[in-house]
C-alpha cells in the first residue's frame, strides 16, 4: 500500500515537471534556430540613413547577465515562426518586471516611477526619441547597477545619458563633480545623483529633484555632509550660511524666483571658484549675479558670499554681530531688573510694607 | 470716632472676651501654672490680633486706591499731553513697526512653526516682501515728518529740550530704584518726560536710524554696491536683523510693560488716542510739569487781571 502512494505521489510529481522539461528543451531548441540566421558574424542590416544594424547572436549574448537563463523567446515572444517575416517588436520589459510577478524579476515598482517621469510621459505623448528601459539599461548585456561595469553605474550613467543628452554630457564632463568621476571617486554625483533614477522630471516640475525650491535640499544632501565633504577638504558651512540668508530664507518659504546654489554656481557646469570658467570666480561674478541683479558690478565680489557672522574670519561683520549681540543682552538685563524691580515695590506696597 | 479709635474700641472688646473665656478655663489648675498658661494665651492672642490689623490695613489701603482710580477720569481737570500731530506720528509709527516685525521676523526664524503660517498670510514671500516695504515708506515717512515736526513746532521744539538726557535723570534712576526697594518712601517727582520716557524715546531714535539705514542698503542692494563692497551690504544685513532683535524685544517687554501690564494701567490706557491725562495722572506722574503748568497759569491771570 505505501509503495503504491509513493509511487502516485512520484507520478504526480513526474507530470507537473515534465512539461516544464519539455518547455526548456523547446527553448534550447528555439536558441538554436535563432543562431542559425543571428549567429553569423555578417549578419546585419543596412538602414534607410545608410546606418548598420548589427544583428549579430550567439548563445553567449545573454550570459553574464542577469538575463543569462532567459533565451531568446522570453522576451522576444512574438516571433512564433521562422525564419520571422517581420521585425519583432520591441522588447517590453513589463511583461516581467513589475511588483507581484511570478517569474523571478526583481520586485519593485521602478516601471511606475518610469511611466510617471519626464521620459515616459513623453513616450506616452508619442515621442519615439524619447528612451525606453533598453535605452538606459541596455538590451541583451544588462547587469546589475551595482556592478561598475553596468551602463547604469554610477561611472558610466553619464555616458548613457549622454547618448541623447549631449551638450549637457559635455558640460558635465568638464564640471568639478565631471572632472572627479573620471579620476574615479565614488562619492561624486553623476546625472542620477541629482536627477534621481527612474523618477526623473523636467525642471520646472514641482516633483522634481531639481525643482528650485528643492535645489538647496539636493545639494546639501552631500554638501552638508562632514563626513563627505571631509574627505576632500571642502567646507560645509556654505548649506547653512546658504539657509540663513535671504536667498535661502525666500527659497524656504517657497520663492521660485529667489537665487538657489545652482543659480550662482551652475547647473552641469559646476566648477571650483578658482576655476575662470566657474561662475562663481570673482571675474564672473558681476555676470553671475547680474541675471537677477541688473547692474551688477565688481563690488559684489569684494567680501566673502557665504558669509557666517558667527564667525571671526568674518571681520567686521563679526564685531558688528558681536556688539549687536552685547548691546541687546545689556539693554534688556537693564530693562527686565526694572521691570521686575517696580514690581517688587507694588507688591512690598500692596503687603502694606513701606 | 476716627479710624484708630474704632481699631482700639475693637480690640479692647475682643480683649475682654478672650479674658473672659481665659478666666473660665483655667479656674481649676493651680495658681503659677495658671498664670504661665495665662501669659502663653496672652501673648498668642496679641500677635494674631496685630497680624490680623496689619493685612486688615494693608486691604483698606488698596480699597482707598481703588476707588481714588476709579474717580479720576471723571474727575477733576484732564491735561492735553500729546497734540493732535504726536499722536499721528505715534500711530504711524506703531502700525508700521507691527507690519515689519510681522513680515520682518519670519526671515529671522524661518523654521519657527508661525513663520509659515505669517508668510502664507500674506500670499507667500513675494508678497510679505512687498508689505515690509510699505511699513518701511511709512516708518521713513514718519521719520520725516517727526525731524520736520520738532524743527517746525513751538510743542516740537520744546519737548526735544526736554527730552534730552540730562543729570536729574540719573539721580531719578537711583532715587527710584531705591523707592522700589522701599529704602524712600515716596517715588521721584518727574517733569514732562520720564527718564524711561526719554530713554524710550531715543531708543526710537537710535532704532530708526540704524533700521531704516541698512533697510534702505537692502532695498537698493545694486545701487548701493555701485559705491560700496559686498561686505558693506552684509554688515547691513547683520544690523537689520540683530536691532531688529533688540527693537522687538524692547517693545515687547519694556514697552508694553510700561503701558499694557503696569498694575496702573492695565490693560491700557487711551492716551495715544485722546492725548490727555486726568489731574490725578498728573498729579502721580508728572507732578512738576503740573505745578509748572499750574504757576504759568496763576501768573497768566495775574497778568491778565493787572493789564
């Protein structure tokens, strides 16, 4: 009798594998006669504008990344015959990737973040320029972002940006936070440090990163950081002389007008004030400051810009704070001992005391 | 029968009580010890009876007080203190002070719970910017017309010498001081201005000129670089904002001190509005402006019944 169940329970067992079996050998079957055409190095396509499409496959392709057991037909499921009489369509990486999915793809709701941002609104307005995951992540050699090989990591997100966005690209390549992500420092924002990821919006959107009232927050993510900036010896105190200026103040209560870091010292292009690019070397700053102060001349570079009363090296500012300070507490100790004089006498009168 | 004698009749009554009672109780103890607990009783009696008057005078005299203050405005001769033109400029100056500390303080302490709210009021900081430079116009306005005010006018005129600071002032501080502690009976007798009035009045000053100095250096930022280096203007920014402070301050507690919560005037009294004080204002406050007041007057009649 138990022998009997255990084989029914292996012959159940046997069936709901099987097909999955024969599916696998099906698939291998399907890669194979993919590479039949697609494995032959020339195998490629002369465009209407005279460009190459490579469609040059092998077996290899896919291994190494993180799509390296998926073949072909996973994500090309249209093509049902072959050879195919029509180019397959594009990859949709939704039929995977999305949170709740049963075939194993990373959970999480980035292709909603996606269809939300500037990009994919667009591809949803119709633009056919504007990029789909494969564009950024890259179609058949896809590896996690966490590998510095990835086009999405952090040291070559910029290039990939770059295919599209490309005078932006190059005024970042020269930027200071540029210029230190080619020496290969890891702390160093490159597009999606600011930008964000997958949620990405236009500028002028208030859920954007780099709206204006969210600038200051976006660079003092890092710029306020001692332990960051303490690394490369440059101050932090600019976010909080920044936040007690009026500039700052305005921009807290929801100024949009109001100068942010980036107003002064550039958006992609940022460069150290040294620099005689930067915006903010004292040559430039008449300039600088002149898009919202018209007129603007030499003097606004004579003093320091983040200034911090608090501070010695301030001079006279300092002293000003300094006596300002000591006149308040010395005037309102005086007035408050009167105050609390006078009512002393009432109530030593009111006891009936002299 | 006078105040003392009617306390006196009292206590010779509740005296003979007490005896009384005393007398009873201790008919039965033997003679000394009788006469130990006598002197106990006594001497307890006596100091409950003399705390008893001392609280019993002290309320009769807030009484007296009470009713003194509540005759006076009806009563008696009232002073015009202020003209018609002062009070203007007060009301000027206090509703411009309101707007910018109220559109000025939101900048000083931006993450304040209020600071929000106080700028939203307004339709955000655009506009609480705009209001601040309408309460400055009029604190600049009233500037002008206060310099004009004490140049033009006779009244001008001579409350600018008076109010210039002056010896008697600090033996007023020392002689009030002293009347607070309650070393001199009687408070200083002061003149048409106070030496608290007459450091109010140059705190006024020294406050509009420092505000309304580096104000002007804020509002025209560019024009005033074209002369000056950026660190002038940020001396500016760290005047207008600490004496702001200290402005504030000022008013809030001294000030409002001295004409809301005083025990003599609470919650207020509408001498900024109508101008004139009651005789027994005068009489508390300023008592040497009025007996000058009262002198002028007699030799006015003299002269008047001599022509």
């Amino acid at each position: 009798m138990r022998k009997f169940a255990l084989a029914a329970v292996l012959f159940f067992l046997g069936g709901a594998f099987l097909p999955g079996l024969a599916g696998d050998a099906s698939a291998s079957i399907s890669l194979e006669k993919c590479t039949l055409c697609h494995g032959k190095a020339e195998f490629r396509k002369l465009l209407v504008g005279g460009s190459i499409r490579d469609l040059f496959v092998t077996g290899d392709t896919l291994k190494g990344s993180v799509h390296g057991k998926k073949v072909c037909t996973d994500c090309h499921f249209d093509v049902s015959e072959i050879p195919h009489r029509e180019r397959p369509r594009r990859v949709t990486c939704t039929h995977c990737h999305f949170k709740g999915n049963q075939e194993g793809a990373p959970q999480s709701d980035n292709v909603l973040a996606y269809f939300d941002s500037a990009h994919g609104t667009a591809i949803a307005r119709g633009n056919a320029k504007a990029p789909l995951c494969q564009d950024c992540h890259g179609s058949h050699a896809i590896i996690k972002a966490k590998d510095p090989g990835s086009k999405v990591a952090r040291a070559h997100v910029a290039e990939t940006c770059g295919k599209c966005h490309m005078e932006i690209y190059a005024q970042f390549k020269g930027s200071i936070h540029g210029a230190a992500l080619g020496k290969g420092i890891t702390e160093v924002p490159s597009c999606t440090g600011c930008h964000g990821e997958h949620k990405i919006y236009a500028h002028n959107d208030p859920k954007s990163t780099i709206y204006p009232t969210h600038v200051s927050e976006q660079c003092s993510k890092c710029h306020a950081s001692i332990s960051i900036m303490g690394k490369f010896g440059i101050e932090t105190e600019q976010v909080a002389t920044y936040k007690m200026s009026f500039h700052g103040v305005a921009g807290q209560f929801g100024s949009r007008t109001v100068a942010n870091c980036s107003s002064c010292h550039g958006v992609h292009d940022i460069r150290p004030s040294d620099d005689p690019l930067s915006m903010v070397n004292p040559k430039n700053v008449p300039k600088t400051c002149g898009k919202c102060h018209p007129g603007a001349n030499p003097n606004f570079a004579v003093g320091k810009i983040h200034v911090d009363a608090k501070k010695k090296e301030s001079g006279i500012i300092y002293w000003t704070a300094f006596f300002f300070k000591w006149l308040t507490i010395c005037t309102m100790l005086a007035l408050i001992a009167h105050i609390f004089l006078d009512m002393y006498g009432r109530t030593r009168r009111l006891r009936g005391e002299r | 029968m006078t105040e003392n004698d009617r306390k006196d009749a009292t206590r010779d009554a509740v005296g003979r009580e007490v005896e009384a009672v005393v007398n009873e109780q201790l008919a039965g103890l033997p003679p000394e010890q009788a006469e130990a607990m006598r002197e106990k009783i006594h001497r307890r009696v006596r100091e409950e009876i003399e705390r008893d008057l001392r609280a019993r005078s002290a309320a009769d005299r807030r009484e007296a007080a009470r009713h003194a203050k509540e005759k006076h405005p009806e009563e008696g001769e009232t002073y015009l203190r202020f003209n018609r033109n002062f009070r203007f400029q007060h009301m000027v100056m206090f509703s411009s002070v309101i707007l910018l500390i109220i559109t000025g303080m939101p900048l000083k302490f931006p993450n304040f719970l209020l600071s929000r709210f106080v700028i939203n009021f307004w339709g955000g900081i655009q506009n609480s910017t705009i209001v601040h430079r309408i309460g400055a116009g009029m604190l600049i306005y009233f500037m002008v017309h206060h310099f004009i005010y004490t140049i033009v006018t006779r009244d001008g005129r001579r409350d600018f010498w008076l109010l210039l600071p002056n010896l008697g002032d600090a033996k007023d501080i020392a002689h009030n001081i002293k009347h607070f502690l309650g070393k001199v009976p009687d408070k200083p007798r002061f003149g048409r201005f106070s030496y608290i009035e007459k450091f109010d009045y140059w705190a006024v000053y020294w406050g509009c000129i420092i505000m309304i100095g580096s104000g002007l250096f804020l509002w025209f930022e560019t024009d005033v670089l074209r002369f000056l280096p950026k660190y002038a203007l940020d001396v500016a920014h760290e005047m207008h904002s600490d004496e702001a402070i200290l402005a504030t301050l000022a008013i809030v507690i001294w000030h409002f001190y001295n004409v809301h919560f005083n025990p003599d005037r609470f919650p207020g009294t509408l001498l900024w509005w109508h101008g004139r004080l009651s005789e027994h204002e005068m009489k508390e406050e300023h008592p040497l402006e009025l007996e000058e007041i009262l002198a002028r007057r007699a030799k006015e009649s003299v002269e008047v019944t001599h022509r």
